[in-house]
C-alpha cells in the first residue's frame, strides 16, 4: 500500500520538533548541528527572532489578499531590492521554480515583443538545478530529472560545463535569445563559475543581443558574501531568479530585471495567487534589512574564510576521505573521495547535517550568522566522521 505521503524523497530517518539558529532538537531530544539550513534556505537560523517578530506582528493584521489589490508590504520589499540591485522591477513568486517558470516567459516574451519571436532558444548548462518545473528540468536535461516526463518543453541549448568553444558556437545563432547560468552551481556540485568567465559571458550576450539570466536561487541573498554572487564578478544580468535565503525559511521568490528586459510583462501577462502575500513580504522584507547590511556581509566573509581554513585542514587530515574544498563565502563543498553518501551518513551518527550534491560533493550551507563556536564544533563533528568512514 503506498503510504499517505506521496514516497517521492529518499528521507533520512531523522525528525525534528525545534529549532534554535543553527541547532535542530529531534523527537527524543538529541540535538543535531544544522550545516545544511533547509538547503540553504533558513539564511538566519531557526526561529530567528526578529523574523518571528516580523511573521507575528503580520499575521495579527493580514495573511492573504491576492493580488487584486495594491500590497504596502510587497511595494516595500521590491523598493528595497530594487535600491540594491541592478534591477528596475521584480515579481514575487513562492519558490525557485515558480521564479524559473517567469524567467523563461519573459525572455521569449521580450523577443516577441521586438518583433523577433523565433528567438525562444535559452542557452543551459550541464550539472545545473532551475527547479522540477516542466521549464525548469527542460531546462537542466539531466536524464534523473527528465526520464519518464516527456515530451520535455523545447527551446533549450544544453552545453558543458565551461565549454567556451561550444557557448561562442551556440550564442551566435539566430534563434537563441537568453543565457541561463547560476554563478555557483549549487545541485551540480558547488561549481563556481570563474569571475572572468561571468565577464566575458555578459559581453558575449551584449555581442550578440541576447539575454543574461543568473539563477541565484541557492547562491544568492548574501550567500557568497555578497547581496548576490554575480557581485564579484562586477557584472549584472538582465534578469534574476531569486528564493531560498530571501524568505529565511518562509516560503518567498521573486524575479528581478530591467526594465528592458521586463518590457513584455503586462498586466494580464503573468500571475501568482499567494505570491508576494503580505505574510512572506513582511518577512522578506525584514531578511533583506539584515543581510544587505555591509556589516553583515563583511562577518560573513570572515567566517567563510574561518570555516574553509578548517576545511582545508580537514581535507590534509583525511586525504582518503576528501578530496578538496570548492565553492565561495558560506556556500561551500567537499568533493569525496569516499561515496558521499557515506559521509553524510557518518555525520548524522556524529548529530551533524549536510547536504550531498552532485559531483560526489557534501554541501556545506550554514546559517550566515553562525558563529565561530559552532564553525569549531561542525568541523570536530565532520572530522570524527571522517574518521569513522575510514575504517570501512
């Protein structure tokens, strides 16, 4: 008999009733060291308090309007994310995938709106994640994601990793019209793309008129560091997808673009019933006022740099274990020379959670404010599973 939840995930066999910044208590009381942050998502912790207070004084005055009506709170968290982004618009959204879903619309909308809708091809990658959408594993073509589901959306361009030759061969065609990149691959295995590849991709699509769209579901929202990875890089898209972080554990999204690239979307274009409801606004709002704070962002890269001093002495400890550190700021990965799954296992005996990702990598996405006390404690957890996994 199947059971009542739909058996579509591969569950640990863990279970969690509270939470505390970045420690989870489970049903028999234990206490569990969280370096996963719901995949990057509880930005802040658990039961943050001021996003509690934000959550708390909303629902006493309104949970959902719809958007039929003008919404205070969505108007202030787009006028904060617009003031510290390259962006002119954004449209809020409940997840990653609902944010891919508008990307891909309004980038063929905008070609058709210039009077050249034949330019519907959007440039991907190999090893990216954009959400289980139709569009969003149309979009990826990883034969996991897309076997059985078909007939896949067309309209997309898959090319390798880091392939130069093949993206100057495929951007040159007629009919492609955007370029979908996440500035750290964070499913595929924390890749992140070079700051003078970033470069040159957006003057490659200023070259030849296409359109540049940065996924920074998982790599945004201070977590490389910056307000948004692509920051370092000096450079900017023409549309945004955006979630996880920006809600710190409440559901939130939002595309965010240009003006000119937003040109098509018109009233009646796109919807969302609870996107942007006041409940996720209020504390959207909130995530954004703390994190874009350059004094926050400033800890976060001196953690990050503590957190993968410690890492790198992890992987010299236990070369049969780990093979490297990859990734930037407080997003970062292992890549394992051990079956990742092993590791991750041995760290939920040690009361340690992380998140494997492709490329047999352990993904290592805390809390920004975590702090330097539990950086010391997560890396003695992972060193003593480690140490268990090399007596098998």
């Amino acid at each position: 008999m199947i059971p009542s939840i739909l058996p579509t995930y591969n569950r640990a066999p863990l279970s969690f009733v509270s939470g505390q910044g970045p420690w989870l208590t489970a049903t028999d009381g234990s206490r569990y060291l969280d370096m996963g942050a719901g995949i990057a998502v509880n930005a802040l912790g658990h039961a943050n308090p001021d996003l509690v207070a934000a959550l708390t004084e909303q629902a006493g005055k309104l949970w959902h309007l719809s958007n039929l009506y003008e919404i205070p709170e969505q108007k202030a968290l787009a006028d904060a994310l617009v003031a510290e982004t390259f962006a002119d618009t954004a449209f809020f959204t409940n997840s990653g995938t609902e944010a891919c879903e508008l990307a891909v619309k309004m980038a063929r909308k905008y070609w058709y709106e210039k009077g050249q809708p034949d330019r519907t091809n959007i440039i991907t990658f190999d090893g990216s994640f954009h959400g289980r959408s139709s569009a969003g594993i149309a979009a990826a073509g990883s034969e996991k994601m897309v076997k059985g589901f078909g007939p896949l959306l067309p309209g997309f361009v898959h090319l390798k990793f880091g392939d130069h030759d093949a993206l100057n061969a495929a951007i040159a065609q007629p009919d492609v019209g955007a370029v979908l990149i996440e500035p750290v691959q964070g499913e595929g295995g924390i890749r992140p793309v070079p700051d003078q590849c970033l470069k040159g991709l957006r003057d490659l699509c200023d070259q030849h008129g296409v359109l540049l769209i940065f996924d920074e579901v998982q790599c945004g929202m201070g977590r490389t560091g910056k307000l948004f990875a692509h920051e370092w890089a000096g450079v900017a898209p023409d549309i945004m997808m955006v979630a996880k972080g920006i809600g710190g554990g409440f559901p939130l999204g939002a595309v965010l673009a240009t003006e000119e690239a937003a040109l098509g979307m018109v009233a009646g274009t796109h919807g969302s019933t609870y996107g942007g409801n006041p409940l996720a606004c209020a504390v959207g709002l909130r995530v954004m006022q703390i994190i874009s704070d350059p004094a926050f962002l400033d800890e976060v890269n001196r953690k990050a740099a503590l957190l993968r001093q410690r890492l790198e002495g992890l992987v010299a400890a236990h070369p049969s274990v780990f093979e490297a550190v990859r990734g930037s700021g407080l997003m970062l990965g292992l890549k394992c020379v051990a079956p990742v799954a092993d590791v991750v296992q041995a760290g939920y005996a040690q009361h340690l959670l992380t998140v494997p990702a492709g490329d047999n990598v352990m993904r290592l996405l805390p809390p920004l404010n975590i702090t330097d006390e539990d950086i010391a404690e997560a890396v003695s957890r992972l060193d003593a599973a480690a140490a268990v996994v090399e007596k098998k």
